[in-house]
C-alpha cells in the first residue's frame, strides 16, 4: 500500500488533505503574528 499508494485516488486525496492542514496551520500562525504585531 506505501508504494502504490500515490497513483490512486485514495493516496492522492490524502496527500491533498495534509498539504491543506499544513497551508491552513501555516496560514493560521502567520495571522496570529500579524495580529500580534498590529496589536
């Protein structure tokens, strides 16, 4: 399952869920110290 785990939708769909975590986690500190800063 680890190797061909990519070429399927399955594999694909969680690749897509954990770069959205990361963007959204990334996107989330940088507002918190933006805010930080502003305030």
């Amino acid at each position: 399952m680890g190797e061909w785990s990519h070429s399927t939708p399955l594999g694909t769909s969680v690749c897509l869920v954990q770069m959205r975590r990361v963007k959204l986690e990334l996107s989330a500190s940088f507002f918190i110290k933006f805010s930080g800063l502003k305030v």
